[in-house]
C-alpha cells in the first residue's frame, strides 16, 4: 500500500509533502517528494490513562468507537474490574481487547483493593502481580492510588513496587493533591514518574519542576485541562494527556482527538501538543506503536487538517479500521462474567438513627472528582434525619454488592435532584451500588432495579423507571457501543431534566463518590471516609 499526503514528523517538527510504503503491517519507507497534499498524514492519538470499564463497553467495543476519533492505543488499567473479579477479570480485559485490531496496552492493577475501608470482590496480590508483570500484554504497574502506603513506607505496597523495579517496567502514579515533602517521598520511594490527579497549575508545576510526568486529564467528570494546558508551554517534553474516564455518550463525540484540537485553537504549539497525544505515550511506556518512522508499525491517520483535525481515516498495523466516521472493526461475541451476591434492601435498611442534628454533608463538585464537605443543620423526625430537597440536601447510600450486609448511608449535597433517585453498580473503586435520592422509596426502587439486573445504572421518578443493564462485572455491556451511548444518554437526560440534577455529568459524578483514595468526604459500604486524614469519621457532630 502506497498513500501520499502532508507528512506530520513528530521527531523532526516538520511538515512536508510525502509518501509512505507499507507493507506486511510496517511502514518499509517514508519518502519526500515534490508538491503538496490536500490531507494530512499524522501519528494515531493515545490515550495515556483510561479505564476502558467506566466507558461501560468491552475493550472490543470500546475500540469500534474510539478508532474513529484517530485513537489507536491505550494505556489502561483494569482496576475496575480487578476490584470485581481479580486477576480473572484482568484476564477477560487482555483477552476480549486482543479480539480485535487495536493496541490495548493493559498495567498490573497495584491497589485491589484500593483501601482497607471498603469491601471489594476480590484480592490483587505480590504473588498475582508478579504473575501479570510477567506477561508481555502488561506495560506497567497501574496506578498507585495508596499515596500514604508510598509515603509511610508501607511494606506491602513497597514489595509491589519492587516488583515493578524487578520487572523493568514503570509504575502510575496517583497523587490529588500531594506536594513539598510528601511528594518528595512519594517519588524517592516509588520510583513513581508519572501523574493524572493534578488540579491545580501550581501543584503540576511543581510534580514537573521534580522530574515527573504530567498526564493531563480531560474526562467525562474530571476536567483538568483548564488548569493544566499552561504547562504544557513551560515542561512540553513532559506533557501526556488522558481521558481516565469516558462515559460512552461522550465517547462517542470525541477522545483526545477532543484535546488536541482544543490546545491547537488555544494557540499552543502544534508539535508539542501532538507529541504529547502521540508520542511521549510511546516512549515513556515502550508501547509497540508507530509514529511514522520506517520500521514502525502501521499505526497513522489521516486528517483534513491540522485545525478541525477531522479524522478521515485509522489505520492499525497498516488495516483500515474507520473511514469516514465508520468503524470498520467487526463486533465480536464474547462470555459474561459477574460477582454479583446482594439481595434486595428494604426501605427501613436506609433509614438515618439521628445522633444529632448537626451533621457533616458530602459536597460534590461539578467537573471534579474531589468533593467539599460542610456541616449543617438537619431535620430530624421520629428521632430519624432526614433529606431537604429546598437545600439540595439528598441521601447518599452505599450497598455492599459482594455479600448482603446493611447499607451505609450519608447526606450529600451538590446534586440538585429535586424528585426520586439515581444509582449506579458503577462505584469506583469497588464497585459497589451507588444511590443519591429525594425519599427512601425512590432510592430503595433504583437500587432494586440494580440487583434484579446483577448491575446497571438506573433512575427512578416522576412516574417512570428506567434501567440500562450493565452484565459484565456490574460495570460494562457487551452490547453495541452505540446503541449503549443512546441508552446512557436517554437515562443522564432523565436526570438532568426530570428528575432535577444540576450536574453536567450526574452518573459519572456519583460513581465516585465511594472513591476514597481521592479527598475530601466520601462513603464506602463501610462508613463515611475522611480523605484528608484517611480515616473513617462520625456523619454527626
């Protein structure tokens, strides 16, 4: 195969007229030529972090929806669904991705559990993660999200990082927040080079000023990008960019095909922006992906231009895989795993004994996966505290979805609903059932709907349920992409505008409010969590 255009070289910054020969999946010759092209040959996009679960679609889907965006590879940690099935459910990742032509890049999930605070489905060990670095289809050791494990020198999670070292393979880090000396050790002791949990310029800067590598980060809950592009002007050979997590709907509008265009048309320099969303990946990860050199692989797309940057064109190994806007990869069918136990709550499990009325609230944040917190006055009634939609002060519930235990329950404030409930089986880390609602009925019914289906997402209210089962694991469906997308976004409608969210992102929102390794107030099926101090803390004061 011969194709001519407007050759993009990353590691020349230049742009010139050209051809490219290839031939049994590599490029055999990158040649110049007289004259000029209508399109543009570019490096495929990598997205540098992602968790292909919370797209809610099987790697092989996920991949028929992102190759039309001019993404090729990813590099993912499958610590969703390890937190489900364990090392099975890493396995399923690497298999059902290795199903079609698209360059998975998979880590060894380092925190699984993520915290002794919640209950998960399973157990990542040494011994298991020794067994996974092993494998060639595992780059690295997936984020690790035990920040004070690393600080405070933790044995167990210094023999996983060790590990790492043994294998030669780079380590993710994972660190909101984290600067002076605790970064200092975070680094020294971790070996750690990399991460996507910065918020703020001056916390990104600093991680760069000391050596590490900035992924930024622009996804469906967590929006980064504002406060990080700067950087990418003063430390542009350390910049990566990510989506971490990518609700279909959004997916099917863009990936960091998103990114680049958008700091192009900030006026950031062409090069340094696709270096960081084709190249650095590569050489920081050793990914077998090309970039556009004879002897590479056949990975490239072809552009309109260098403004829209309007995909025309993926290929993988030198095959077509979408042309114009079409995904060319063939759906493939694929088995059902779950660890799904509970049985159904009862109204009276959800209700609030008051200790108090003053009570500490849960703040989510729009665009953030960090909350606030603050402490109000409640209503008690009948010695129980109960919601008050008038202040957006709505009932959060935690189900542990592995064994039947009671629920934990919390106050939270930020969703705007003002009628019924929404819950969700996608709860990271853990993935247990989510609920923020109005009443207790309407939350007892979503969570229902979740445990009849072995998982989903689901929203009840102003007369009307609606669920979107999510089989595999809780968390993913093997159905087609698109199809899922327009389901997903019917229900994130439904609660936006019938049920009453203010959120952009309602569902992505909520699946991390059990997030505990990230601060400030959160809950897990065990009680509410105190981030900051990485403690459980009392819901009344």
């Amino acid at each position: 195969m011969i194709l001519q255009g407007n050759i993009v070289d990353l590691h020349q910054r230049s742009i010139y007229f050209g051809e490219i020969r290839v031939e049994a999946g590599r490029l055999t010759a990158v040649t110049p030529l007289e004259g000029s092209g209508e399109h543009f040959i570019l490096p495929g996009f990598i997205d540098a972090h992602i968790h292909i679960e919370s797209s809610m679609l099987i790697p092989s889907e996920f991949a028929r929806l992102a190759t039309v965006h001019g993404t090729v590879a990813t590099v993912s940690d499958p610590h969703e669904i390890g937190n489900v099935l364990g090392v099975k459910g890493v396995e399923y990742m690497i298999a059902n991705g290795g199903e079609v032509p698209f360059k998975f890049f998979f880590g060894a999930p380092s925190c699984v559990p993520a915290t002794d605070f919640e209950t998960a489905g399973a157990v990542i060990d040494a011994a298991d993660l020794d067994r996974l670095l092993s494998r060639p289809e595992i780059k690295y050791l997936s984020e690790m999200m035990n920040y004070p494990g690393v600080i405070h020198r933790d044995a167990k999670v210094l023999e996983k990082i060790a590990i790492a070292n043994e294998h030669g393979k780079p380590i993710d880090g994972h660190a909101p927040g984290v600067t002076g000396a605790d970064l200092d050790a975070y680094i020294r002791h971790g070996n750690i080079r990399t991460d996507h949990e910065s918020f703020r310029l001056e916390e990104g800067r600093e991680k760069l000023q000391k050596g590490m590598k900035l992924i930024i980060r622009e996804g469906s809950a967590a929006k980064n990008y504002e406060a990080l592009i700067p950087l990418i002007a003063e430390y542009p050979d350390q910049i990566l960019f990510c989506s971490d997590d990518k609700h279909p709907d959004d997916l099917i509008q863009g990936h960091i095909d998103q990114l680049v265009r958008r700091a192009v048309a900030d006026g950031y320099d062409l090069f340094d922006v696709l270096r960081a969303a084709c190249l650095h990946p590569i050489e920081h990860y050793q990914l077998e992906v090309g970039c556009l050199r004879p002897g590479d692989p056949a990975d490239f797309i072809i552009a309109k231009d260098l403004e829209s940057f309007q995909v025309l064109q993926t290929y993988i190994d030198g095959q077509l895989v979408a042309d114009q806007g079409r995904s060319l990869i063939p759906k493939v069918s694929t088995s059902v795993i779950n660890n799904f136990a509970v049985g159904p709550v009862q109204k009276e499990d959800l209700r609030v004994l008051a200790a108090s009325s003053r009570l500490q609230v849960i703040k989510a944040l729009d665009g953030e996966i960090i909350t606030d917190s603050y402490v109000t006055e409640t209503v008690v009634s009948n010695g129980v505290a109960i919601t008050d939609p008038s202040q957006d002060l709505l009932k959060m519930v935690v189900v542990n979805r592995y064994q039947n235990a009671l629920p934990a329950a919390a106050f939270i404030n930020g969703f705007g609903l003002r009628i019924g409930a929404l819950a969700s089986s996608v709860g990271h880390d853990s993935h247990n059932i989510i609920a923020v609602g109005v009443d207790d009925h309407s939350i007892c019914r979503a969570i229902n709907l979740l445990v009849e289906a072995r998982g989903g997402i689901a929203a009840v209210g102003d007369g009307a349920e609606h669920l979107l089962p999510l089989p595999i694991a809780g968390i993913m469906t093997h159905a087609d992409g698109h199809e899922t997308a327009q389901s997903y976004a019917h229900i994130d409608r439904f609660v936006r505008l019938n049920l009453g969210s203010s959120l952009g992102a309602p569902y992505m929102t909520l699946s991390f409010m059990a997030l505990l390794v990230i601060p400030q107030l959160k809950l897990s099926d065990k009680g509410l969590f105190d981030g900051s101090r990485f403690a459980f803390t009392n819901l009344f004061v």
